[in-house]
C-alpha cells in the first residue's frame, strides 16, 4: 500500500488490502468491516488521510475493542476488602478449583452415589455446618440476597421487629427498610435510635410477628448513652414468644480476629451457639472467598429458604461453589490458614514488613514519576474494608509522592494527572490522593516486582 487518497476508498477495495486481509483472520471479518466503515468516516472528516494512517488506526480500534473491559489491577488504596476492586484476592486452590469445572461438565447438580439428581449446596453444605455448628446451610449469590431470601421466605406478608439503631444502609444505598419491602415484609422499628431495651422487642411482639432481627453495625458505631441488646439476650426474647431470631452479620468471619491481632468482628459460630436461628454473612469479606451470601442455623427453617422460589433466582453458579468449597477446606487446618488465605494475610501484615517493600521500590517510582515529583515513605492508616470494619484502621506505610511545584491549584493537577497516569497503566495502579500528596499504601503490595513491572522500571 503505497497510494495516497484525497477521497476515501471504498470498503469493498480496503478489504482487499493484505494488511487487512490479516486483521480479516485475527479477529474476524464481521469487527473488521465495522472499524473499516469507521475509519472511512474519520477519513471524511479528515482525521485520516492516507491508506497507511488508515490500517494503523484500524489495528488500534481492533485491539481496543477486544481488549477485556475488567482487568487485574494492583489496590494500593489501603483497604484490603475493597468493594469496587473486588474484594477478597482468592487463594490459589479456590482458582484451581473453578478452572477444573469451568471447562466442561462437572456434578454440580449430580448425586455421584446414587446416580439421581443432587442440590448444589450439598457442595458446601457439609464444610459450613462443620465450621459454625450450624444445623444446615445455603448459599446464595450476595449477602444482600440472603436477607432478601431470609425475609421472603420466613416473613413474607408478616412483621419483623428490628431495632431503630440497626437500619442499616450499606454501599450502592442497600438499606435494610427497602430489602424488607421488597421481600414482602412489614418493619415494625422499636427503641430509639441510640438506646433498645428488652421490652421493646417484647411488647412489639404480636400475633403478626413472624421474625426477630437483628442487623451488625459493621459499617458505623453509637457511642455515648446507647444501649443495644445482644444475640443471647435476643436469643432469649425470642424463645420466649416463639418467633425465630435472625441475625444478618455482613462481613462474617469463620475465626477470632482478635487472636490475629485484629479488631474483634463478630465469629458466626459463637452468635449460632447464643441460640440464635439464622444467621447470614458473606463469602467476599473476612471469609476471603467469592462473592457469595452464606445462610446457616436451623434445619427446619434453612428448609423453608430452600423452598422460597426466590432461591432459584439467586443461586450460586459452579464457579462460586466450587471457589467457596476450596476456601472451606483450608479452615480444616488452622495452623496453617493465615498464610493460605490471601486476606487474612494481607490484614496481619506487619507496618515494618510493608515500610520494607516500600524501600524496596521507591527509587523505581521516582524514577517512573519524574523531576516533578518527590517520593518518600511515610506511615499511614490501612483499613479492612469499607463495609468490614471501616472505622477500625491498621497501621501500614505507604509510598508518599508529591508534587514539587510551589502553586498549590498546580500540585492538585499534577497529583490528579499523575493518579490518571497510574491508572492508564498495562496494569493500573489504584492509590489515593490525600493531605496534598499522592499515597500508594503498599499493605496489599506482597512483592514489589509487581509494581516494577507495572511501571515498566528495571528491577
């Protein structure tokens, strides 16, 4: 191709060019005559104006619109359990396991023994009961579903007595009012926001009660003159009346944080053993599994979720059965769990070991980030999650890069740029602009090779 137009040819004639005919069986005919038609238009409005530019810009478009939109990403932001970056890193058994049935059939529904159909919470059902003592338990796609499908299927066109001071509203505007309407409930609120005492659940009870329900505050904490009551004490109110108790824990975790070094979070076995029903948590938080919402307690009642027509809509796949089942296991052994499960051990990392990685890297990301810029290692805050413990921080160090200019409307646009910079990478770096500086909080950052190569620095 050699020829240069002062009008468009046609596509009919750019299909013919070898180039073409190359990208034609690379990607297909069909993506190829689409950025053709483009192209000849970019060239009518004169941003193209030769063959050459043309097969160049096409190649480009062709690369762009088969690259995957959902890419890894490297979370120097400083919370570990980041919702809109994925949440909990999985281990590496959880992925094998999902790659050994991704790619053809498998018995996900198939009873091995008796050659019948099986249900595909058997899967997992055996490993959550044995890890929280639960009677039986199901699995669904979100923690939100299973409140969803708790309040459908045990309290459908009923009342359920919740505490005003545990109306919780959680990210994307999910609140527990609007997820008990939807499921066909009627909330019926007692005690004031800051103080719930005994009585209330007591006189709220009725002959419409169907439920009792109890809501963590994982997300934010009532200081000062409140009182709450405990799941034994609900425990005790609702055997009383004979209602069922439910207690949604959000984040869920299967151990004693505490014993780790962390923030005490309630542990789902310990709120089963205060004698309470129903108990729902996620897979995606501190579990550090897939996305998953986990519904255990009672057999009878898990009996009556599994019934619900709502179920069906919000089961799990293969892939997250299989993921979850793999994380399971590794809570046989807890010696080794820690080490095992990437979010438990990214959230016990030591300040001294992250300020180490920063060393490691921060001469390769001043050299990437240019004279513009210093950068230092400094100490920071990290935090769980922002809906597993967001008001409980751990201390991290992060990589501080700031701008150099002397104009402070300047030094926020080159920090604005520089994250923008950091973003367009083969592999985005997610960090976070705060106190006039650019920090890469390096607790998620295991080995600092990743960022090299991020960065595309020697190491």
């Amino acid at each position: 191709m050699t020829a240069t137009f002062n009008r468009p040819p046609a596509v009919d004639r750019v299909l013919t060019w070898p180039l073409v005919q190359q990208l034609i069986a690379d990607h297909g005919r069909a993506l190829v005559v689409d950025g053709v038609r483009a192209a000849l238009q970019l060239w009518r409005d004169g941003e193209i104006s030769d063959d050459e530019a043309l097969v160049h810009w096409l190649r480009q478009h062709l690369l762009a619109t088969l690259a995957p939109s959902m890419r890894p990403v490297l979370n120097l932001t400083g919370t570990v359990l980041h919702t809109n970056l994925g949440r909990a890193p999985l281990p590496p058994e959880a992925v094998a396991a999902m790659n050994a049935v991704a790619l053809g059939a498998s018995n996900l529904e198939f009873d091995l023994a008796s050659g019948q159909r099986g249900d595909r919470d058997d899967h997992v059902e055996q490993w959550i009961c044995r890890l929280t003592g639960a009677e039986a338990a199901t699995v669904v796609n979100n923690n939100a579903a299973a409140v969803l499908l708790v309040l459908n299927a045990l309290a459908n066109r009923r009342e359920v007595v919740v505490s005003r001071g545990e109306l919780i509203e959680i990210g994307g505007s999910f609140r527990l009012p609007d997820i008990m309407a939807r499921a066909g409930c009627k909330l019926r609120e007692v005690g004031a926001t800051n103080r719930t005492h005994p009585r209330d659940y007591s006189e709220a009870v009725g002959p419409r009660t169907a439920l009792l329900l109890k809501a963590h505050t994982s997300n934010y904490r009532i200081e000062g003159f409140s009182t709450a009551l405990n799941e034994a004490q609900l425990a005790a109110i609702a055997r009383e009346h004979q209602v069922p108790l439910a207690v949604d824990l959000g984040s869920g975790s299967l151990i004693d944080l505490q014993a780790l070094g962390l923030p005490a979070e309630p542990v789902v076995a310990q709120v089963l053993a205060e004698g309470v029903d129903v108990v729902t948590f996620s897979g995606d938080k501190l579990l550090g599994g897939p996305q998953a919402g986990i519904i255990a307690g009672r057999a009878d009642l898990i009996a009556r979720i599994r019934k619900s027509p709502l179920k069906r809509a919000l089961r799990c796949d293969k892939l997250t059965l299989a993921a979850l089942e793999a994380v399971l296991r590794l809570y046989a052994d807890p010696d080794t769990l820690v080490q095992r499960v990437p979010t438990l051990r990214l959230l016990t990392r030591s300040a001294e070991s992250i300020r180490q990685t920063c060393d490691a890297v921060l001469p390769d990301l001043q050299q990437w980030a240019g004279d513009g810029f210093t950068v230092d290692v400094c100490a920071v805050s990290s935090q769980i999650g922002s809906g597993s413990l967001p008001l409980d921080v751990l201390p991290s160090a992060a990589l501080r890069m700031c701008s150099t200019s002397a104009n402070r409307r300047e030094r926020s646009r080159a920090l604005r740029e520089l994250a923008e910079r950091l973003r367009q990478l083969p592999q985005p770096v997610i960090g976070r602009i705060a106190d006039d500086s650019l920090l890469l909080d390096c607790r998620c950052l295991e080995d600092p090779q990743a960022l090299r190569t991020a960065l595309g620095v020697a190491g």
